[in-house]
C-alpha cells in the first residue's frame, strides 16, 4: 500500500525521519494547546488487523474471543490516557484502484498456496512470517468495536482519504495506520501501528516535513513525487524509465545507498531543479512524460488534496477544471460538497486552457485567457461532471460561460473568461435541455431576448444585452425549427452566434476575430453534425475544441476528484437508499448499500487449497444465498426493466483470474404472505414484523419449510441451524464428523475464559490438512 519504495526509503536512506513519541506526552499537550478539546486519533483499522489478532494458532482462525479481548485492551489503554479513538474501515474500491485490487488479490492467492505447500511438506502451521489474516476477520473487527463503544465508520471511498480528511477537519491528534500515503497527504501527523507499544503508548511519527527537508521539496511537491514514484492509482511501471533517467543524470548518488532510495533523491532532485523551473510556464505534460496516461496522472494528483487545500502544481476541482499555475488556488475536494469553486488568477497570467474531451482523441481544446497568452491549463471533461466549476481569469472579469457538455446535465460550468469581458453564456449540450440559461452581457442589463432550447419543453432562456447591444434575438432550437439565429451581442467584439435545430447539418460560427484564426469544432450529439468554429476578441482570445457526443466516453483529468461521484444507482428510492448507506457509514451494515448504489461488491482471499477439490470455494458455495438477498435488495428495480438485473461479483476463488466481475443474477424467493419492502423490514417497529423478518431470513437460507422446527431452538442457535443445514445441503462432501466439531466449537467453549482458551491443546494437522483448513473458514 501507498507510495513504491518510501516505506523501505523512510527507514533505511532517512531514518531520522521517523522520531519516537509518546501519546500521553502528546495528548497532555494538546490538551493544553486546545483547552476543552478531547485529543483524538483517527486509526486505519485495516492496517491495525495484523496488530490486533495475536493468537499464535492462525492458521485455522476462529479465536473470536481472545481477539475480543485484544480489542478490548486496546481500547482501554487509550481511553485511560484521555485519548478518543475513531476507527474507519475500507467501505469499497474505487474503480481507480480496482487493478491494483485484483493485482494484490492474485498475489494473495501465490501466498496462500505456498502456506498451504508448507503445511502438507512440515505437518505444521507456518511461522508468523507466513501470518495471513483469517477471513471474515474485518468484519468481525466492526461489529466488536461497536460492541465496546468506540465510534466505528465505514468509507464510502478511499478510507485513507477520509482518514486523512477527517484527521485534518477535526484538528486530530494525529492518524494510527501503517501506509505511506499519510505521509504525504498534508494533514495531521501520521503514526505506526507496527511501532506501538501499548504499554507505554510509544510509537513512532513519521514526519513529513523532515522527509521534505531531506528531498529538498517541500509538502505541496509530495503528490507530484508519489505519483512519478507509483501508488495505488499510478502503477509502478509508467514512469520507470523517467526514473533512471532521472538517476542517471543524478550527481549527488550515495554509494551507500540502495537503489531504489538513489532514485527516490534523483526524482527529487529533478523536481526541485528542474520542475520548479518550467512551474507556471508549462503544461505538466510538456515537461513529464505523460503520453495517453495524462488523465490517469492527474487523478493520481488530485486524489491527494484534501478539502480546502492549495497546490502549487495545478488547480483542481473535482469534476472540474484543473490549470497550472505558479499562484496556489484553493480547491474544495470534499465527498459531500457540491458546491461553486471559483478559480482566480491574475489577468496577466496569460493562460491558456486545454480541455480534452474524447477518451480516444484525448484532443486538445485550448481557451486563451490573454492577448498574449503564455501558459496552457490541461482540462479534459469527463461524462458525469454534474458540479459548476467557475474559472475566473481576471480580476474584473465577469463573463461567465457555464458549459455542460455531460450527455445528462444538471449544472452549469460557469467559465470566466477575460478581464473586460461582461457576459455570461451558459452553454448547454443536450438535445433535451430542461434549465433555464441566462445569457448576461453587462453588470446593468437592459434588454431581454427570451430563447428556447428544448425540443419538446418550452422553457424561456433570457438573455440579458447591455446598452452597446443593437439586437434582441428570440431563439428557438426545437426539432421543428429549422432558421439560423444570429446573435451580436457588441458591435466591437465582432462575435456572432448561430442556433440550428437538432437535426441541422450547419456550420456554427460564434467568434470571428480578424486576428485570431484558430477554430474550435463542437460535435453535441449524435444527430448534429455541426462544426462550431470559435475565434476570440481582441481582449480574450478562446479556443475550444469539445466533443459532447453522448455516445463517447469521455474522460476528464481534471475530473479526478476522490470524492464519490454521483450516479445512478440500483435502486431509485432515496429514503430507502439513505437509510442503506446511512446503516453503511456507521458500519451496522456489510455490502448492502454497494449492491443497492452500484450494483458491484468484491470478496477478498480466503484459505482455501486451490489443489484440493473435494470443497467448493466459499464463494459459490454462499452464491444461493446472495443472490436471494439480491432479489430482495433490489425488488424495485426488477419490474422496470425488461432484462434481468445482475450483481457484479469481484469474488477471489481458485481458478479466478478476476479479468471480469462475475454478473450473478436475482433468485427469486417464496416467503409466507410475500415478499416485505425494505422500508417494512428495516423501518417498521411493530411487533409482528419481527415475525415478517424470520420469515425473511428463512427464505434466504431456502429454509421456510423448516420454520417450526427451528422456532423451538433458542434464538442464539437459530442463525447457526440455519447455517449448519444450509452447509450440509450444499456440500455433499461434509460428514457427521464434520458437524460434531462445528457445533461443538459453538456450544462447548460458552464457559471458557480467554485464558483457558490461549491454553488448548493446538490443533493437530498430520492429516486431512486442507480439509482441517478450509472448513474452518466456511464457518
């Protein structure tokens, strides 16, 4: 995880980088710097796994209670100290990362299959260097912290963002985790899980502001290095040969260093002498070896700038504009904000703005914001931007130009373009636009020429002209008109604008300045077929090339937001999908609100012997049982479409590549008096829901025949019937053997302490190895 080779880098090349501290010492500090302020960490829970689980018989998993007391412990210690503790958990994989994913998944199953080469060659568990965490371990983990009331989320992104991001709004004590992506996001200070002493509370701070002093960079340079040395999103291999490259010319390489820490101080030092110098003068692509990865390179940038942070390198604004600069601008990336963020810079930065639109043509359309432009701003756009991004150029401009070149807008991107300029021209692409667009040409308008833009609704866009107007132009671009509309808008600018209707072949000239001779071609849907060509005026010369085809995917660098972008989900209620991810953020609940939103979950590795087939991977063996949940998940989505809907399935079983999701379809279920609602199984409080609930679950497990029976277990063993004549049922392999030992483990060890647990005799493995094994993690 995080960045390639600075954890190795961090403690062999720069040692001092990493200082021991202790969190009492801390914590009193903040309290005395922030009176009234409860010191607060914020833990990665996924890099503490390792930390917590200490049994030293892991191979079978299933040391629930002595993990709980591990837990326990934990919790205590830092309590005693005065120190809040917030816990966040992986809630889903970003598509951005999703190669990374099956990358490390695949690499997972090479490590299981050698632990289990071990087992079958020794007889024995392998050592702790072997360690692999038992599954089911995370969730487990959730629900045990909850229990001791610690207050447990679930991401609904990149948890190291919101790690990160919460750690810096909540003015944290510092971040608990073991990832070097903390040490280069610039937010509170970053701690290893790996180095703590629960005794004492000592650990270790990574400081980043020492690691920018010994590279000479300083913390707004970070992404840019962690992205030319490779992460999660940039994969390693992109920039190796801009790495010896940089090597090679390196003047300062100590011998005593490894190779990989030369190249971490060669990246550096080009950075430092000679970034810096091109910085505000050109493109990060005209000085990086970007290619086709340009996109990939900016989202790889932008996903570590936290909500209201500055970088120096470009602007970003997530599902908008992105423009080198000298200047640092503020951006606002927060997952839940949706709100304008202006960009400003001066009027005589002379920038100019590319905007790549197709996700093959990767063109180029570049907006000139001077008479002189000097300096070109990568901007791509992306197919689901539904934010406005205003740019602003100058310190008087007020030309707005709200474009939405999205093949469904909702929102405008106000543009602002020059200094002198006055208008604002939102622009829509859709052949079914439904919002109104005000055209402002003065700061005191004067005159309003009402336009309509739709095919089938006749809403009014009014467009304001100022008193150096001369026309009002009413416009209209329904199906059925078929005219040219010219529009000047200012005798001196010389700009013209011409309307067609939606099946019109026809040219559309908006700009025509004798001096500018660029042109820019604007293709807005599949049935217009018109070329837009764009000039500019005297004061700002504009050129743009942008294809809003609905049919082509588009990609935006700058785009590249990490927040969770905004879709179309499964399932189209909005009060029942609140209270599924409201359930998922506090982590009361597992997989059901990325079923219900995206329509797309994932299952890591288990311990399961590929070379032993007598069981069936865990993922089939629960597929029945999914996919009942799935009907019931997504019950309001099935009678509006035609075609079956289906789950896609990232489950790692042996013989998965995991090249493609597995798309599981909906099994429809039988439940007595029907099928509930969601809103009656999760909101309805009365008494004989409960009923409806069993019933429920019983047809899950297709066990609604068996419900008397079951009825006369206790309620704590009715889940674990269900689950032992579900298993018996499915796997055919299983024997009465088998099933002594799984009821066994629930019913015997009720009175055991966690000490007498530690002390069972341990599991002997001289035979049925994978059997032993894989049974315990079908549990």
């Amino acid at each position: 995880m995080g960045v390639r080779g600075l954890q190795g880098f961090v403690g062999s090349t720069c040692p001092h980088i990493c200082t021991v501290v202790n969190f009492k010492e801390l914590a009193e500090h903040h309290r005395s710097k922030y009176p009234g302020c409860t010191p607060t960490i914020v833990v990665d829970a996924m890099c503490c796994l390792r930390y917590w689980y200490t049994p030293e018989s892991w191979i079978c998993g299933g040391q629930w209670r002595e993990y709980f007391s591990a837990l326990r412990d934990f919790v205590k210690t830092f309590t005693a100290a005065g120190i809040k503790l917030i816990f966040f958990f992986d809630g889903m994989v970003e598509q951005d990362k999703r190669d990374e994913w099956v990358k490390r998944r695949l690499k997972n199953n090479r490590e299981i299959s050698r632990i289990f080469h071990y087992i079958k060659s020794h007889k024995e568990q392998p050592g702790r260097n072997m360690f692999f965490i038992p599954s089911g371990l995370a969730v487990f983990t959730r629900f045990a912290l909850k229990t001791l009331g610690q207050e447990t989320l679930c991401s609904l992104q990149e948890a190291d963002y919101e790690v990160a991001s919460y750690g810096l709004q909540h003015n944290c004590l510092g971040i608990l985790g073991e990832d070097t992506d903390y040490l280069i996001y610039d937010t509170c200070p970053y701690f290893s899980i790996s180095e703590l002493c629960l005794e004492s509370l000592d650990t270790v701070m990574l400081c980043r502001e020492k690691l920018c002093e010994s590279l000479g960079l300083c913390v707004a340079d970070l992404p840019l290095l962690a992205c030319l040395l490779g992460n999660d999103i940039i994969p390693e291999g992109m920039f190796e040969s801009f790495r010896y490259k940089c090597l090679s010319s390196y003047t300062s390489v100590k011998e005593n260093f490894d190779k990989k820490g030369n190249i971490i101080l060669a990246v550096s030092d080009h950075i430092s002498k000679v970034l810096y110098l091109y910085q505000g003068e050109k493109k990060l692509e005209e000085i990086l070896p970007l290619g086709p990865n340009k996109a990939l390179f900016y989202k790889g940038m932008a996903s570590y700038l936290l909500p209201g942070q500055k970088s120096p390198w470009f602007f970003q604004k997530p599902k908008g504009v992105i423009t080198l600069d000298k200047q640092v601008i503020s951006t606002s990336s927060d997952a839940e904000s949706r709100e304008e963020v202006p960009m400003c810079s001066d009027a005589e930065s002379r920038q100019e703005v590319p905007m790549c639109t197709g996700p093959e043509s990767r063109r180029e359309v570049p907006v000139y914001t001077d008479s002189e432009p000097r300096q070109e701003v990568p901007m791509c756009s992306d197919p689901e931007p539904r934010q406005e991004v205003p740019t602003c150029t100058g310190p008087e401009s007020r030309r707005e130009v709200p474009m939405c070149s999205d093949p469904e807008p909702r929102q405008e991107v106000p543009m602002c373009t020059g200094p002198e300029a006055r208008q604002e021209v939102p622009m829509y692409t859709d052949s079914e636009p439904r919002q109104e667009v005000p055209m402002y040409t003065d700061s005191e308008p004067r005159q309003e020429v009402p336009m309509y833009t739709g095919s089938e609704p006749r809403q009014e866009v009014p467009m304001y002209t100022g008193p150096e107007s001369r026309q009002e132009v009413p416009m209209y671009t329904g199906p059925e008109s078929r005219q040219e509309v010219l529009i000047r808008t200012d005798p001196e600018s010389r700009q013209e604008i011409m309307c067609t209707g939606h099946e019109s072949k026809q040219e559309v000239p908006i700009c025509t300045d004798p001096i500018s001779k660029q042109e820019d071609s604007m293709c807005t849907h599949a049935e217009i077929n018109q070329k837009l060509p764009v000039a500019t005026d005297f004061e700002f010369k504009l050129e743009a090339l942008m294809c809003t085809n609905p049919e082509i995917k588009q990609e935006d660098p700058t785009n590249v937001g990490p927040e969770v972008k905004q879709q179309v989900t499964m399932v189209s209620d909005t009060e029942i999908l609140k209270v599924a991810r409201t359930h998922h953020v506090q982590a009361e609940s597992y997989l059901v609100y990325n079923i219900m939103s995206s329509g797309e979950i994932e299952c890591s590795n288990t311990l399961e012997d590929e070379l032993d087939q007598a069981l069936p991977s865990q993922a089939f063996i629960y597929r029945p049982i999914r996919q009942r949940v799935y009907s019931l998940l997504l019950e309001d989505c099935q009678d509006v479409t035609s075609t079956c809907l289906a789950v896609k399935e990232w489950f790692v079983y042996p013989g998965n590549p995991l090249r493609h999701p597995d798309l599981v379809r909906p099994l429809q279920m039988t439940i007595p008096g029907g099928t509930p609602s969601l809103k009656i199984l999760w909101l309805n409080q009365e008494p004989e829901i409960q009923v409806r609930r069993l019933d429920t679950l019983l047809a899950c497990f297709n066990l609604s025949s068996s419900r008397e029976e079951l009825q006369a277990v206790e309620s704590p063993f009715q889940a674990l019937c269900c689950l032992l004549i579900y298993l018996f049922v499915q796997v055919d392999t299983l024997c009465l053997e088998d099933l002594h030992a799984f009821i066994a483990q629930a019913l015997c060890l009720q009175g055991k302490s966690t000490s007498q647990l530690v002390n069972l005799q341990k599991l002997s493995l001289n035979s049925g190895v994978s059997r032993i094994v894989c049974k315990k993690h079908l549990e």
